[in-house]
C-alpha cells in the first residue's frame, strides 16, 4: 500500500503501532520529543490481552519480554486491616492456558527496548516535539516541529500521551484533570522481604476507593514492584512525579495489616506521582489523524490496563488502517468504533476501582483478542 504514516509519540502505543503497520507494508516514521530513549517511567503489568496482542506483532517482541519479565502466579485481592483473601485468580500457566497468552510484569524500559529493536534506526526521528499541525480534504497532513523541521504525511497518529499535541491540535487545548489521588511506587530486592506470595500480583484494598497498596514481581522475581496510592487534596509540584518521603508513606498505611507494612518497611525510597485523567472523549480522529493510547484516554491505574489498552489500540488501528485501502477515513472509524466502548468502559471502571475486589470474572479484559475483534 502507497502509504506513509507519521507517529507522533515513540512510547509503547505507538512503537507497537509502527511495526505492526511496516509489517503490512505500510511505512511509517515515528517523531519522538525527547533526544534519547532512556530508562524511565514505572513498572508496568501485561495482563493477557496485551501479551497476545504483542506477541502477534511477531518478530522478537514476545521473546524479548519474556527475557526479563516475571510471570506472577495468582492475582489476589486482600482486604488492608484483616489480611483476608477476597479472590484469587489464577495466572501463570493456567492463564496462558486458558488466554493463549500469560501475565507478564516488566519495567517500562524493558519493553520499550523490546519494541524500539524491531524497528529500523532510521524509522525513529528523536528530537521531534510536534509544534503544528495542518490537513486540508485532499493533500498531504503537513507537521511543524520545534526548530523548524517538517515533515508531510498521509495519516497521523497522536500517541504523544495525556500532555497530547496532537490532541490539542485537533479539538482544542484542555488540561487534564488532577484526580486528588497521589501514587507512591519502589523497587525492593524481594530477599529483603518475608511476606507471602511475592510470587504473585496482590492488591490490598483500603478503607476508601483511593486507597491501596499493590505488589508484584519483576526481573524474574529477583525483586519487588511495590505501588501505593492514597487521597490528597492538591498537587503544587511543578513536575508530576518528585521523590518521595519514606516516612510519610510508612505513616500514611500504619493501621494496615502487618504484611501490608512490612512492604512499605522495606523500601528505602520512594517517587511519588499525582494521578490524572480526563473524561472519555466522544471521537477521536479528525480527518486524516487519530489518537491512540494516553492521548485518546488516560486513565487511572486501579485496573492495571493504561499499557494494555495502548497496545490494544496499536494493533485495532494497524488492522484498520491495512484493511481500509485508500479510503483512510474509513478506516479510522471502524478502530474508533472498534475501540472507543471498550476504552471508555476501562476508563470509568478504572475510576470505580472496584474491578475484582470480591470476585474473579476477569474474562472481558483479558480474554480480548485485538487481532480477532470485529472491525465490521
């Protein structure tokens, strides 16, 4: 197909978007703002749905994830001052069995680099912090860019994350949502731990809906992911993640259950992160771009899915893109349509965080196969 699509953001969405649309013969250039891929942002959880949709892509993403990824055995819901067990949902092998595909937990970087290596060098333009954007009904998308550089394109996807460019340019600036919840997370060499089922993903539920602790394994379960969230009533720091204190973390989860505080006991530091969202947005193209991933819909971290649902829209836009033709209009409806129920439901859900508290249907996420669902 005589085709070029310009990706704007080279985060997970989009990376994943780019090799699954050379993969159909499409080509692609992705703009990336920053000068250099680096080891940042948190550990992330791949339930099922995202693992197969990544494994479809082929290559050597799935193996290269597996490489350093842990595989957690259950996921278990806790109650925060009892310690009691509200479900337990079977993962590891079972889930494998049952989903074609495992939970894997692995640091962002991690599968960044997994991502970035199928790709050509010449494929990713680092430095490229979007400044405009311009279409008409019969030419090219024609980007501007921080220093001058442009570049024309047939289609354009926004994968630029909540702070979106690209969203902005196409429905107006609007700033995201501070949600009153602030997110503690560290990393703690899992020998230094003596609490149960650090093999497994555990939620501790607290008192209120804000309130939470959640750990699993990562590095082959080498060490522990250990992810904390709890109300604050505003956020005055200029960057959205500053380091945090250990002691007011320890103090802020004192009444939970002993195991619970024995995770927060081990961390020798913390970062802390504001939390923020905004409502799910009717539509998501205009003309010629689109939006995938944060950009289209952040969402709270309560049920595990922002990475996934990225993934997700990767590969449903990479089919509708291939299967549209010419007529690219068309197929950005059918992924909106696609799409835009199941990421809206995550959404709200993710807000209500009340997603497998006392029972184990996990089915309507994890069994979701993107490379299966109806584009019709």
């Amino acid at each position: 197909m005589s085709m070029h699509v310009g990706i704007v953001g080279g985060g997970i969405g989009g990376l994943a978007a780019a090799i699954g649309l050379r993969a159909q013969g499409i080509a692609v250039t992705v703009f990336e703002q920053a000068p250099e891929f680096g080891r940042v942002g948190a550990d992330i959880n791949l339930t099922p749905n995202a693992v197969r949709a990544l494994d479809g892509l082929g290559g050597g993403v799935g193996a290269a994830i597996r490489e350093t990824a842990a595989r957690p055995t259950y996921r278990i819901s806790r109650t925060w001052d009892s310690g009691e067990e509200t479900s337990r949902l079977e993962m590891g092998d079972v889930a494998e069995r049952k989903y074609d595909a495992p939970q894997l937990t692995i640091h962002r970087a991690d599968l960044l680099s997994a991502l970035e290596h199928e790709l050509p060098s010449e494929v990713i333009r680092l430095g490229h912090r979007l400044t405009g954007l311009e279409q008409d009904a019969d030419g090219p998308v024609r980007l501007g860019f921080d220093g001058g550089a442009s570049a024309e394109v047939d289609v354009v996807i926004g994968a630029d994350g909540i702070h979106s460019s690209v969203r902005s340019a196409l429905f107006g600036k609007e700033s995201p949502e501070f949600t009153g919840v602030v997110a503690f997370r560290a990393v703690v060499p899992s020998d230094r731990l003596d609490v149960p089922n650090l093999d497994a993903f555990t939620k501790w539920w607290g008192p209120d809906p804000e309130t939470q602790i959640v750990t699993f394994p990562l590095n082959r379960g080498r060490d522990t992911f250990i992810f904390a969230t709890t109300p604050q009533e505003s956020w005055t720091e200029e960057s959205w993640t500053t380091p945090g204190d250990v002691v007011e973390l320890r103090a802020m989860y004192e009444h939970f259950h002993p195991e619970a505080r024995a995770l927060l006991d081990a961390c020798d530091s913390v970062l802390k992160s504001a939390l923020y969202v905004r409502d799910p947005l009717p539509q998501w193209s205009v003309g010629r771009a689109t939006l995938l991933g944060d950009a289209a819909h952040p969402m709270m971290p309560f049920m595990a899915q922002g990475a996934a649902m990225s993934i997700e829209d990767a590969v449903v836009l990479t089919r509708s893109i291939a299967d549209g033709g010419p007529d690219v209009g068309q197929g950005l409806k059918a992924y909106e349509a696609a799409r835009l129920p199941r990421t809206s439901r995550i959404q709200i859900g993710s807000r209500g965080n009340t997603w497998l508290k006392s029972s184990a249907d996990a089915d309507w996420v994890y069994a979701y196969d993107a490379w299966q669902v109806d584009l019709a």
